[in-house]
C-alpha cells in the first residue's frame, strides 16, 4: 500500500539567505562571509557575483581574502589558484571548491545555502 503525506521539517531544503550588499563588492574584488557555520568566499567579476566555499582545500586558508585577477583567485597561503566561475583548482582539475548558486535583488546578493 502506498502512503502520501507532508514532510514537515524538512532538512535537505535549501532557501536563499541576504549575505552582502552589492554595493560594497567592487568589481576585481572579494569578501569573506559567514553564513550558518560556513565560511563563504564571494568575489565580483565584472559585475557578476560567484560564491565558492571559502577554505583553501590546501591549508585552510581565507579565499575570500585571496588576489583575484580576471576570474581567477589566489589563495593568499600558498598561491593556490582557482577559477572563481568554476571552483576548480587551475592546475588540478580534479580538485574543486564547492559553488553557491546567488543572486541579486536590488543591493542584496543572495545565496543559496543548504540547510543542514
């Protein structure tokens, strides 16, 4: 017999959540934010937002503190290098930061967190 019923409760819903002001993200820059226990990196390319997670797989290190030049983002620890648009490692395709889905409404960048 089949059953049918509400799951109430949910914890694998993700939902948008307000982690910055447009405004104060610059083009060619980045910014670190945490967001329910998770430290995100957002960097502005061109006008266009990217959100990865933001440790460094390497040492632990602030990407969101990184250098970024076009859309690639160094690690300011080591020099590691990712392709913000991406998440991937430049050298080590295999290697990728985990990306948020955002966007922006009016002067507030949104992100998509998981809620976990």
């Amino acid at each position: 017999m089949r059953q049918f019923g509400l799951l109430i409760g949910r914890r694998d819903v993700a939902e948008f959540v307000r982690v910055a002001s447009v405004s104060d993200i610059q083009p060619g820059t980045a910014r670190e934010v945490t967001v329910r226990d998770r430290v995100l990196a957002i960097f502005n390319v061109d006008g266009k937002f990217h959100v990865l997670d933001g440790i460094c797989p390497h040492a632990g290190g602030p990407l969101g503190e990184g250098k970024l030049q076009g859309n690639i983002m160094t690690c300011p620890w080591h020099g590691w290098q990712f392709d913000v648009t991406t998440g991937q490692h430049c050298l080590t395709p295999q290697i990728c930061q985990q990306a948020f889905v955002c966007c922006v409404e009016g002067d507030d960048l949104l992100v998509e967190i998981p809620d976990t």
